[in-house]
C-alpha cells in the first residue's frame, strides 16, 4: 500500500503533542467578541484537546 499523504489543510489547525494527544484552537473566537463574556473571550486564548474516535481519525489524516 502507498504512504498516505498529510492532509495539509487540518495540518495548519491541529498539533500532537509529545505523548501523542491532539490539540486545537477554540472556536468563536473570530469576530463579534464585544457580544461575549469577558470569562469567555479568555477561553479562546487557550487550546484544548480533541477527544474520543475523531482523535484518532485526525491522526490517521496526518499519517501519524
């Protein structure tokens, strides 16, 4: 079987990390941001992990 190719497109939005969990920017944070709590624009500075089997299909599309 052929090597698969990194899906370059979610490659620019998602990281691994050293013990192989995959983490993501939060979404909402683009626009409209004087409508949303401060608590809550706070959160969009952090990042948080992808969980369960959508993980595993995103490693499976960077060929990790």
């Amino acid at each position: 079987m052929p090597k698969l190719k990194t899906h370059k497109g979610l490659a620019k939005r998602v990281k691994i990390t050293g013990t192989g969990k995959v983490k993501r920017k939060r979404c909402g944070g683009g626009h409209l941001l004087s409508d949303k709590s401060a608590k809550r624009r706070r959160r969009f500075g952090s990042t948080t992990l992808v969980k369960g089997v959508r993980a595993k299909k995103i490693r499976v599309l960077l060929g990790q």
